[in-house]
C-alpha cells in the first residue's frame, strides 16, 4: 500500500512540474525596425517647459527642431542641441494640440478636434498664426498625428479614435494646403486588425500619435502610444512590419520626425520625470 501511494506522490509531483512548465510566460524578444538598434539610444533631457512634448518635426532649413507643448499654444524652437530652447512664440491659448507639420515655410500645429493652425513669417520677419480650418466630420473624433506627405502635396491627419471608423479601421484625412483644403473623404485606412496580426505580442488597441515619412526609404513610420507600437507602411497605409516599445525607453512617445539622413528622433511625454527626446543613428 505504501508502495502505490509513493508512486501517486511522484505522478503528482511530474504532473505538477508538467503544469508548471507549460505555464512559463512567453519569453519575446524585442527586434529593432531595420537600419536602427532601439537597444543602443542617446537620450536627452527637455526644458522644464516641455515636460508635457507632445509634437515635434526636424526645420532642415533652419537647422532647429520645432516643438510644441500638449496643453499650451506655444512653440518651442530648439537647438541642435535640443535641450535648449532658441526661442518661443505663443500661437494661441490653452487647448489640446496634439501634433506639428511643415510644409513650405509654413508650420501647422494640430488639435485633438481635427483642426489645424497656420503659422506664417511675413515680409517684415513676424511670426503670424491665423486658424487653417477644422476637418468636418460627424461625431466625436480625436486626433494627435500629423505629417506632410511629399507624394500627395498634403498633410495627412491620423485618427486615434474617429466616429466613423471601427475597431478594424484607423482613418487618415488630407489637408490641401495650395489647393482645396480638407478633404472629408479617407485618403487611405489602416488595418488595425493587421497591425495585431504582425504584432509580436498582444497589446490594446492600435491608436496612433505620431508618424513621419522616413526620408530616405520612402515609408510610413507610424507611433502609437497607447499600445506602445512603431508600425511601418507604405504610404497608402498599408502596414508591413509592427515592433514593440520598450516601456522603459518609451515610456510615452507622442513625437516622431527624421533628418534627412534618416536619424531618427521619438520624444516622451515626461511622467514622473522631464520629456525626452531619444536619438537613433540611421544604418543604410
């Protein structure tokens, strides 16, 4: 009898270890996007002003990034250095601005609504803003992406939550800067359940806040905060690689843009601590 309650000991002890084995999380290892090793970055520290960066885009004209601040209508002109900041203008007031675009000379600061500012220099060297429109849509819509998209001559506006679109679909709208202004019609939708399907691991729902044409691949670099995500596409939207964030690194990236080599910048919202600015070499 001692004999069979023995084995019933040991067959519970391997169907126990069996149990635990099959249990153990799934170790995924986190890849970088090609040409950049998110594993090696230069990291700097913002002015207290930035604490809350919400946008940011490389002026390869000016040699400055422009940035601006989620809650206030100001824009931060930074040194190549960016942690200092060269000089400010207050385009409006307290709002929700959640993104910013170059196109020509003239630079476009988004608002959660789905409208856009325009901030002109004129002849005499002032910094001017005047309102650019608001996209007309039905519902509630959110926004926080905004980018100029040379092939199209436009600004593309991401949705991070439209009334119109579902859990399958993330629209994007373009704005006319030379021509008709917005158009109503989707200029392309991403799929989002695409973007779980290349996803390495689970996560929310996909929700952009950040994208920027890379300069020299020619492709869509879209950041999404929520579900800590880069997605590449091309620029029809149609995603081909998702990769996961760091939470450490990344731990709020509300800001993407490139200089023309490729080097690329993803700013942080600062939480606890100052927003960031992360540095990645370009590898052709």
């Amino acid at each position: 009898m001692t004999f069979f309650k023995n084995l019933l000991k040991v067959w519970n002890t391997a169907l126990v270890l069996l149990l635990l084995a099959g249990c153990k999380p799934k170790i995924i290892q986190l890849k970088s996007p090609p040409h950049y090793d998110f594993s090696i970055e230069e990291p700097f520290k913002l002015d207290l002003k930035l604490k809350e960066i919400s946008g940011i885009v490389w002026d390869r004209k000016r040699d400055e990034f422009i940035a601006h601040n989620d809650e206030k209508g100001v824009l931060y002109f930074l040194d190549k250095d960016p942690r200092v900041i060269k000089r400010e203008f207050p385009f409006a007031g307290k709002g929700d601005y959640e993104d910013v675009a170059l196109y020509k000379d003239m630079i476009f600061v988004l608002k959660s609504d789905g409208s856009l500012t325009k901030v002109v220099t004129d002849s005499s060297g002032k910094m001017v803003a005047m309102t650019a429109g608001e996209l007309p849509l039905s519902g509630t819509n959110d926004f926080e992406t905004l980018y100029f998209d040379e092939s199209r001559n436009a600004l593309i506006m991401i949705c991070k939550n439209c009334f119109s679109d579902d859990k399958q679909t993330v629209s994007a709208f373009a704005y006319y800067p030379d021509s008709i202004g917005f158009e109503p019609t989707p200029v392309f939708r991403i799929d989002a359940e695409l973007v779980r399907s290349l996803a390495p691991k689970k996560s929310s729902k996909f929700q952009p806040s950040a994208a920027a044409v890379h300069p020299v691949l020619k492709k869509l670099f879209i950041l999404s905060s929520a579900s800590n995500q880069l997605a590449i596409a091309d620029l029809n939207g149609n995603v081909e690689s998702v990769f996961v964030l760091r939470k450490k690194s990344f731990p709020q990236p509300e800001g993407l843009t490139f200089k023309g080599s490729g080097e690329m910048y993803i700013s942080n919202e600062g939480i606890s601590e100052r927003g960031s600015l992360l540095r990645f070499p370009y590898k052709p």
